[in-house]
C-alpha cells in the first residue's frame, strides 16, 4: 500500500508530466531562435526540422508530431484547421534539406535539448523521469549562451533570442515531473553508519 507522501509526490508528477507534454505536442511557443526553418519557436519545430532534414524520420511521422500543434493554432488564431498537405509549409520546412547545417550546429545546446525535451515529454506519459527536465536545462543553456554571451553573432534582430514567459511554467512542470520519496530519503540519510575510530590504533595511542 503506498504511503500518504509516495501517492503525493506521484500525483504531482503525473500531473506536471502531462503538463509539459501538452506544452511541448501543442507547440506553445517557449522561445524564439534561428534554425533551419528560419526561426523556431518550440522544441517539436527544432526537432522536426532536425528529422526532415537529416531523414531519420519519415515525413508522415514528422508531420503527425506537428498536426496537433497545427490545429491548436488555427482554432486560435483565425478559427480555421489547416490542410495536412500544407503542414511542411506553414511551419516553412518544405525546403530544409537543402538549408545549411551550420545554423544547427552553433546551437547544439538548443538542438540536443529539444530532442530530449520532446522525448521526454512522450516518454514522461508513461513513467516520468529526468529527461524532459534535463532537455529543458541544455535548451536553456543554449538560450542563455546566445542571448548573454552573443555566441554565435546574431546580426539579424529580427532572429534574436527571446524566451517568452511559458518557459518559466515548462521549467517547473520538468522540475517537477521528477519523482522524489522523501521517507526514502530519510531513512538512507539515518541509516548511515557513523564512522568509529579502530581499537587496534585507540590502543596504540595509549601506550
């Protein structure tokens, strides 16, 4: 049977878990950054256009990741559902294969990131985990080293950095996703040995 503080701690993160997956399947922009589509504003933007580029993935899986976000915001934004044959163009993918690799390259961080964040946000579904929480540290890294330290050299201020606020909420849901069994941590910390000095050597001191 599951204690009051087990049940507690799982319930939370179930609960943040989902949250970060409808962040991340429903494309809420989190930050803005140049990639190969232009300019990205999630991490299944990122990453789509990583797999369509590279061909890891077939089109019709990338663009099943891609259509929930799609229909989330046409109903938003003009009340409309876009075409599934016009998905690789409204998110401006229709030529990224032929797009340097370069632009992805000197944002590592971003792109690893969202990988992890995306898988995390599946996987978490099922058993929650450090993933989508460590995916959204290297995203933030990478923001942060664009952003602060100007690496690379963005001249185009239309492709400036910017992290919006919903990033502060995915941040906690990924924080938050992990499990912590705070009387398991309380019994390994009591049940520490304390260390005692040797009677071979307490004897020594004596003569």
């Amino acid at each position: 049977m599951a204690t009051p503080s087990r049940s507690w701690t799982r319930n939370i993160s179930s609960n943040a878990a989902r949250g970060f997956f409808l962040l991340v399947l429903f494309q809420v922009p989190l930050f803005r950054i140049s990639c190969r589509a232009g300019v990205c504003t999630t991490p299944l933007h990122v990453t789509s256009s990583q797999l369509i580029a590279s061909e890891i993935f077939p089109i019709a899986a990338v663009k099943g990741l891609l259509f929930p976000g799609a229909i989330a915001h046409g109903l938003v934004t003009n009340m409309t559902v876009p075409s599934w044959n016009n998905l690789l163009k409204i998110y401006n993918l229709t030529n990224v294969k032929e797009v340097s690799a370069v632009t992805d390259l000197q944002r590592l961080e971003v792109l690893s990131g969202s990988y992890f964040a995306v898988a995390g946000a599946f996987i978490g579904l099922l058993k929650p985990g450090r993933m989508s929480m460590f995916g959204t540290l290297l995203i933030i890294w990478g923001l942060v080293k664009e952003g602060f330290l100007g690496k690379p050299v963005n001249v185009d201020p239309s492709r400036s950095v910017y992290v919006y606020p919903t990033m502060f909420i995915a941040l906690i849901c990924s924080f938050a996703s992990v499990k912590y069994d705070v009387k398991k941590a309380m019994r390994t910390n009591a049940a520490r040995p304390v260390a005692k000095p040797l009677q071979s050597s307490s004897k020594s001191k004596l003569k």
